[in-house]
C-alpha cells in the first residue's frame, strides 16, 4: 500500500500540537455543547511502554506473538479519574524497507487446456521503489485528545518494529495482533513491561476507539470486524474494507494510484521492520504465491481479508471517512462498508472530502474536528449529544464548500441506463435511445486513458457523449458498465471512464472501473474467452459523488488497458463493441427526471 504507506509515514509523525488556551490541571471530563472540552494539559501526562501478548503465532517460532504498544494518559488518572482511549495502530511507526514492485510491463494469461496450468508470457522482473524512515511519536491528535480527557494509546502491528510475529497484509494474524491491544484495555490480555513485570491497566474506562489512514485506518476495520467487546467506536479514514478490491478489479490486477506493481507481498516486506530479518522470509514467499498475480482471481487467501464477512459482527460505532478523490484506496472500499454497516443497523455516519488519498486533518477543517470530537464525546465518555440523529452524511462539494445531507447515497437517487450511439472512434452519442452497429478499438498499453480521453480520435478508445448540461447533474453512489463485447483475442483487459468535458474541451477523469472479461461470470471463476464471439461483460465503475456543472458534457469512455492501474500487454488486442446491447448504469439524484430536465 505505498501511496497508502506514504500518507501515513507523513500523517502519523507531523505533530500540530493544537494546545489549548484554556488548558489547565483537571480531575474529571467537562462537556459543551455536545463536546468534550479542552480542560486538561497535554504536557502533564504518565507514559507507559509495554508487549502485550497475542494468541497468535505468526512467525512459526513456537511462542505466542507480542504487540509493541505505547501509552499517553493524563496524570489524573494516577489519581483515580479513569478515561477511554483513542487507540491507534500502525505498520508504519518503524519505517519501511527498500522493496521491489512487480513488474507490470507483461502479457496476460489464457488457461492451458491441454494441463490445466496458467501460462504467462514474461518473467515477473521487478523494479526497486523506496520511502523514508518513520520512528514511532506523537500523532498530530495526540496533545488534542489528551486535552480532553482521553488516554492515547500506540502500537506496532506484528512484525514491525518492536513487536514480534511477521506482516500478513490484512489477514487473520494481524487482526488478532491489532485486536489484543483492546483485551488489554479491558482486563483480557496480558502485558509486560521491558524488564519483564506483568502491567495492567486500571485506569482505562473500558472503552476505545480507534482511528487512522489508509492502513492504519484499514485495521480499525478488521478490528471491529471481530466484535470485540470495549471497541465502541471507530474512525476508519482512507481505509481498505476488502483487499482484494485494493489489489485487484474483478480478476483484473489492478494498482493503487501512483504504486503500480505494488501487492499484499511487496507491501508485507515494506513494512517488515523488526530486528529479526529471517523468519518472516517463508510466510512473505507464501504470500507471493497465494496471492496469484497469475489469475487474480478472488480466493481463500483473498477471503480472509475481507472485513465484509464479518459486518454483522461490528459492534462499533463507524464514523467513515473518504476522499472522493483518492485512487489509492479508491471509493469502492468506503461504499461496500458503509453500505454494509446501514443494512445491518451498527450506527454510522460518512464524511467526504474532495481530496484524494489523505487525512481529513490535512484539510484545516474546524467541522472535522467537532465531528469527530462529537462522535468519540458520545460512544466514548458516554456523553448523550445526539450525534447519532444528526445527518448522516457530510460531503465536501467540487467548490470546497460543505453540505449535510441525510445519508449517503444521497436520498432520491436512482439507477439510470444511458445508451451509446455510433461514432466512438471519434466522438459518439450518450443519452436515452440505444444506437447500432459493432464499433472497434485495439490496445495500446503505452498510452495512459487521459492522452486517449484528450485525442479527438483514436483507434485506442471510444467515447460517447451527452448533450450539453442544461442544469447540474449530479451522480452519488456506484455505477455499472454493461458491456456486448468481443475480442479478438483469448485475453484482454477492459477499462471503463466516466469523464466531465468542458465547453472548452478541456477533461477531467470523474471515475473508472477494470474487469477481466474471463471472470464475467464470477470473480473466483476463470472461463476461457473464444475470440470473435460475443459476451455480456459488467465492469463495476468505482462509486463516487459529483456534480456536473450546467454547460459541461458526460462522457462514456472505452478503453483496454489503463496505462497507470492494469497490466500492460504489448499493444494489439482488438475489442469489439454491439451498441445495440451495451448501457451504462449511473446513479442519479433525481433518477429519470433528473436526465430528461439536464440533457
């Protein structure tokens, strides 16, 4: 998770103090409006250092794993005031190791009738990527939960640092590691200090939350995954809720932004940061194969790194927070969840900003910080604010401003189905009669979709576009290509764009979405493509929220491979595209009279 891991190298270490004015010495928790308020001093604080033991043995040595954890708790609390806590764990706080990326320049693989086996043209080179150093400290909310009462607390996932076991990039292992830091908390793990002295804690109130980003905000989520008792809220920000929708796209491997080549095995020995440098060495190799860059296909070691499985089991209460334009850890990880979340009752609320892979902090935003105040006030002091019937939504919109709304999608909003018109090659129609014809485009890998976007015609992509908005138009949630689709080839990758085109013609990529056409059927399920024959192909477009502005085009766009995010065969393949039988599904505020008023 490299843009993930470079966030958070960057977001875990700055510290923004944030003291308060009125910070003074304080004996018990003081509430306005909703909020705790800043009446303790972040300087007067105990600090703990401690192991805690995880029921768990990662690295095959034969004895159970130790976390690495960190306590920051107001000296009040050696006076008898007892506090909940604002836990945050990480694989970053030791820094990262100098890694190799798998090479993605390379052809894709078509079954072997003949034996079963899965041929590949290349070999997997690699190419070398590195990033800093990051020493555990203080977060930038440190001294502003201290203030208000709230103990913070650190740890090292396994593997990492000073912690033992090894990195398994989501799976089981790492979620029990990340989870007996709250046992602890609760009286149900046991801990030492450096000089091997059992340590309890006496002070906490028995309730935590955690928070973070990208991986650090992903771990929350497997956490609360567990059901844990004593976890009472959490605050996942940029945050993975399955893996395999972070490293692949319906059995297409995919990238996160800006990292491509990166995988679960590349990301595992990045943050391969404790002493011993030999015994995680089988369990990463392990990953490298299990974790099939070969098929991408979805799969048992895939399936324990879905948090999805297990939504019914969260107790917490989930304030989930996103960047509408964040392609590393892209929008469809935060709508499955809180989808998830709203249809099994756990209490939830969503905050959208228009930044991309970031934390909300970064955005200076005084309501961020009440809203999360508001929510630990609530689920962690136990402080009855009404936040949990306050709108359920907060979206940031494309002129920086910021509206509530009830929930997310936003209410009245519906599936449409616009139909394609012939002239893709150069610039076809988009709208609500359905065209004809078979339109044709080959592969160029070398080309990134944005220079194919921005061509006024190319043999490399089709584009369909709208009318002219009469009005803004907006899309919230997720949308669906259904694609009528031929190759001329056993193997291919198919893109899809949805893109805003202004009067003056100049573009902007709104959303995206990958399939390989040989898990049409299923995303566990390889099945051959005969080339020339026709198929119905879906392509999941990742979910977003934007506006349209009046005067502004919508654009459909089809390409196969996406220069920056899928593999990258050698140009040639050809797609072939029925018109008759190929829609796009969008979600749109308004549903049908929304698209009759605009276009």
């Amino acid at each position: 998770m490299r843009g993930a891991r470079r966030v958070a190298l960057l977001t875990a270490v700055l510290v923004l103090p944030f003291l308060p004015a009125t910070a003074q010495a304080a004996e018990g928790p003081v509430f306005k409006d909703g909020e705790a308020q800043p009446v303790f001093d972040p300087k007067d604080v105990v600090k703990e250092s401690l192991w805690v033991r995880a029921p768990v043995d990662s690295d095959r040595d034969g004895k159970d794993d130790e976390v690495y954890a960190e306590v920051v708790r107001p000296r009040a609390t050696e006076r008898g005031l007892k506090v909940p806590v604002v836990y945050m764990v990480s694989p970053y706080f030791s820094g990262g190791n100098d890694v190799a990326n798998h090479n993605v320049d390379v052809e894709l693989y078509v079954p072997d009738k003949r034996n079963g086996r899965l041929l590949k043209a290349s070999a997997d080179e690699r190419v070398t990527a590195a990033l800093g150093p990051n020493p555990i400290t203080s977060t930038r909310y440190e001294a502003y939960f201290i203030a208000r009462g709230y103990a913070v607390v650190y740890a090292e996932s396994l593997g990492t640092g000073k912690s033992t076991g090894c990195p398994t990039t989501g799976d089981v292992n790492e979620t029990i590691g990340a989870r007996v830091v709250v046992d602890w908390l609760n009286g149900r793990a046991s801990a030492r200090t450096a000089t091997g002295d059992a340590i309890k804690a006496t002070w906490p109130t028995g309730k935590t939350g955690m928070m973070g980003v990208s991986y650090n905000g992903t771990l929350p989520n497997a956490v609360a995954s567990t059901g844990v008792r004593g976890l009472e809220a959490i605050v996942p920000i940029a945050a993975i809720s399955s893996w395999y929708d972070y490293y692949r796209a319906d059995g297409a491997v995919v990238a996160p932004g800006t990292f491509q080549g990166e995988d679960a095995d590349v990301l595992a020995e990045y943050v391969y940061t404790r002493a011993d440098k030999e015994i995680c060495k089988p369990i990463i190799a392990e990953i490298a194969k299990d974790q099939d860059r070969i098929t991408g296909d979805y799969s048992e070691f895939w399936d324990k790194r879905n948090y999805l499985n297990d939504v019914r089991k969260v107790r917490a209460a989930v304030l989930a927070v996103h960047g509408l334009n964040d392609w590393n850890v892209k929008m469809t990880h935060v709508e499955q969840w809180y989808s998830a979340l709203k249809k099994v009752g756990v209490p939830h609320k969503i905050w959208l900003h228009q930044s991309g892979h970031t934390d909300a902090d970064t955005l200076r935003s005084v309501e961020w910080r009440r809203t999360l105040n508001r929510w630990f006030t609530q689920y962690l002091w136990g402080h009855r604010n009404g936040v949990h019937k306050e709108p359920r939504a907060t979206l940031q919109r494309e002129d920086k401003t910021w509206v509530d709304e009830k929930d997310w999608p936003v209410p009245g909003t519906s599936d449409v189905r616009l139909r394609l018109t012939p002239g893709g090659s150069a610039k076809g129609g988009l709208g609500i009669r359905p065209g004809h014809g078979v339109e044709k485009l080959t592969d160029d890998a070398t080309k990134t979709a944005e220079s194919l976007i921005d061509q006024a015609s190319s043999p490399n992509r089709l584009s369909y576009t709208s009318e002219p908005a009469q009005k803004p138009f907006r899309l919230s949630g997720k949308s669906t290509a259904h694609l009528r689709i031929a190759f001329d080839r056993p193997a291919a990758n198919v893109t899809t764009l949805l893109v805003d085109r202004a009067p003056d013609g100049k573009s902007h990529v709104i959303t995206r979405g990958s399939t390989d056409p040989q898990n049409r059927e299923r995303p566990d399920k390889t099945s051959p493509i005969k080339p020339g024959k026709f198929y119905d192909v879906s392509v999941p477009i990742v979910p977003d929220d934007y506006v349209l502005k009046a005067g502004h085009r919508l654009e459909f766009v089809l390409i196969s491979s996406d220069y920056d995010y899928t593999l990258r065969p050698k140009p040639g393949a050809g797609l072939s595209l029925d018109l008759a039988r190929t829609s796009v599904e969008l979600p749109v505020a308004g549903g049908w009279r929304a698209v009759f008023q605009t276009f």
